[in-house]
C-alpha cells in the first residue's frame, strides 16, 4: 500500500502536516507492507530534509500512491482522480463554501474519508486537533488580556516553537486576582486546562467560584451541566440534554457575574441554549471583559463573537451597548479572540499529536480488512456516489440546498 503525504496548497498556508518524519519510520517499521512518499513543501512545517533524513523519499508529485493524506481542503484543480484521500472536506454540515469541491470529489472518482468522521464504534472522534486548539486558545486568551489592559505583552504563539515555549512564557506574567472561566472537558477544554495547570493557577469548585473572594487567581472547569438547567426544573443529565437540548435554557449568566476572563472550550450543537445573548452582555452585573473563544460559533453561544479573527490579527472588540465591533482596549468593551484556526499556530506539536493518533487509528485498517469499520464509517464518497451514511448530502451537492 503506497501512502502519499501531499503538499498543503490552500490559502492562507497550512504548515501541519498528517504523519511527522518519525511518524512515518515508526509507520514503516509496524507495517513492511506500507510504502511512504513525501511531495515535496516549501511550508511544512517538518522540512524536505527532515523526511528525507529518516528514509522517506521526496518526491514532486505522489500520482503512484494509492492513499493521499491531508490536513487541509485540496484545491479543486490538485485534485487526482481515482485516488483515495484523507482530509478535512469541511462538507458534513453542507458547508455552501465547498459544495463545488464535493462535486468534483465525486466527478473524478475519488474516495473521500474526512478526518472530522475517524470515529470508533460508539461515534467517537478518534484523530483531531482539538488538543491544541486549546492549548493555543488559552495562550491567546492571556496575551488577549494582558493586551486589553495593559498588564504585560506575551508573544505571538505562531513565534514559538512549542508548547513548552508557551507555557515559558506564561509564567514570566503577573496576574491580578481574577477569576478565569473554562467551559468544556472534551479534548479542546482539556487542552485549556493543561495550561493553566502548568501556570500553576488553582483550580477551584463552582461553589468556591461562585461565592468567594479569591486572594489569587482562580479558574474553575465546569460542563454542560453546569451551564444549562432544564426548563422544567426536572434534575437532567448530560445525556439528556444532548437527546433533548431544547428542553434546556442557559444557567450560565450565574457565571457571567463573577467571571474577568473567559475561555470557551465547549462544543456546541443544533438546538443548544446560547450560553449568553447579547441582551445577557447588557446587564449591568455582566463583568467578563476578556474571551479567548475557542469554539468560534459565530453569532452563536457566545454573544460577543460576531466573526472569527486571524492569527494576523487576532483580537477585535464587541461593544454590548452598539452590539457592534470595536477597539477591544475600550473599557467597556469585551476583547474577543477568535481565531478559527488554532492550531495552525503550533504545528510541529499539533502534527506529532495528530500523526501519532492517525498511525494508531487509521493506517492499520488498510492492513487488517477495516476489522472495525473504521474506514467504511469514515468513507463519504465511493465509485462517483455518496456512501449510504452520507446520501443525506445528495441535494447540497445538487444545490437544492
């Protein structure tokens, strides 16, 4: 089986990559059926010569290889027909952006496996970048603050070269007695946490958060069951709330009224209570004036994010009164960070993490006949059609939708 790691070509630049160079010896040596071609990158964040040091052939087109791995959208035009591919499609929701890229998948023939649908039996998600994207969102989320405030200046993550390099930086700041707010304990909102574990802020109960007045720092994680409450006043659970979410409505502003700075990690699906509205960022008791919004639900559960940001450019302002965008130093205005793509910013420890869950995951279903229907749950397109699981696509790729 010839695996083709493929150049990134989508704008802005992608520098992650599916398998690191150690990844692809350690892949080589599990699997002595298992060939792996590099197409060569002026990006990447692990170099040409990286590859080539741990045996890998670089190569200017990988057209031989069976199977293409991807981080990224492929641009319609690189496309190879009759191809396997892996990457983030950004299709699953019908996404109108790349209604035109899922036609042309299934115009040439090609087998779509997106990474956002790698799950296990029960629907897990097996490889993802959610790690990172809170590990870097809760980076941004401090230099967001000591920005908005003029505490101190941390630099950019992207100038970094890992995780340890931010967590170096942070523990040169000084905070003032603040209470930090995570939602969210899936992958993204533990990312987060091991951040402000590793600054050394403790961690305190919603009891505690609520109701004390810290000498010091504080955060405290809390879940969806912590934000949200029936509207019945019948005691729910998380199960529940996900088969009936719109039996709920948000417990959240609780919160709002003791919080300095927020960092939103949660997921948030079809039918949710927002978390608060911008009538909720009105009130006179609502004190968070900082959000690293790593979700990035736009003019969704997070009132204050009405676009994503850039790594560029990463902090705007939103004004509650105006409910518009303003200068995030304003003093009554919250300072947003919302950057869509966090863990572009970390790329050599992004792909380590990812590369490392994807040879563990994925590569050996091709060598044991899909034992547990990894890849038949993970295959969209197949001989010019959408699979079964994913037909319901059909009328967006018709534009019925």
């Amino acid at each position: 089986m010839k695996f083709g790691i493929i150049r990134e070509r989508k704008n802005p630049p992608d520098r992650r990559v599916v398998l690191s160079p150690k990844e692809c010896q350690n892949v080589l040596l599990k699997f002595p059926k298992a060939q792996i071609f590099v197409e060569s990158s002026p990006i990447r964040v692990f170099s040409d010569c990286e590859y080539a040091e741990k045996g890998l052939e670089i190569v200017q087109d990988v057209n031989s290889c069976e199977v293409l791995l991807g981080v990224k959208e492929v641009p319609i035009d690189a496309l190879v027909p009759n191809k396997k591919y892996f990457f983030f499609s950004h299709t699953i929701k019908k996404q109108p952006y790349n209604r035109e890229l899922l036609k042309a998948i299934l115009d040439k023939n090609i087998e779509l496996y997106d990474h956002e649908v790698i799950t296990n039996p029960k629907g897990v998600r097996l490889v993802a970048f959610g790690r990172f994207a809170g590990i870097v969102g809760a980076y941004n989320g401090f230099r967001a603050y000591g920005l908005k405030y003029g505490l101190f200046q941390l630099p950019k993550a992207e100038d970094l070269l890992d995780q340890e390099a931010l967590i170096s930086e942070l523990h040169k700041i000084k905070l003032p007695n603040i209470k930090i707010l995570l939602t969210g304990k899936g992958r993204v909102g533990n990312g987060a946490k091991e951040m402000l574990d590793a600054m050394g802020l403790t961690e305190v109960d919603v009891v505690k958060y609520l109701s004390d007045t810290c000498n010091e720092p504080v955060y405290c994680q809390i879940d969806v069951s912590q934000y949200v409450k029936r509207k019945d006043e019948v005691k729910g659970s998380k199960a529940d709330f996900f088969q009936n979410p719109e039996m709920y409505e948000s417990n959240f502003f609780r919160f709002a009224k003791v919080t300095d700075f927020f960092i939103a990690g949660h997921f948030y699906g079809d039918g949710a209570p927002y978390l608060y509205t911008r009538k909720d960022a009105k009130q006179p008791d609502f004190k968070i004036k900082t959000v690293a919004d790593i979700s990035c639900d736009i003019d969704g559960p997070v009132a204050s994010t009405i676009r994503s940001s850039t790594i560029a450019d990463p902090i705007y302002g939103y004004d509650p009164v105006s409910e518009t965008e303003t200068d995030f130093k304003d003093e009554n205005a919250i300072a947003v960070m919302a950057v869509d793509n966090l863990p572009c910013e970390l790329p050599r420890d992004a792909s380590v993490g990812f590369g490392e869950a994807f040879s563990k995951y994925v590569i050996p279903s091709f060598f044991n006949n899909d034992a547990d229907g990894l890849l038949d749950r993970a295959r969209m397109t197949q001989n010019g059609k959408l699979t079964p699981s994913y037909a319901y696509l059909q009328d967006f790729v018709d534009g019925n939708e």
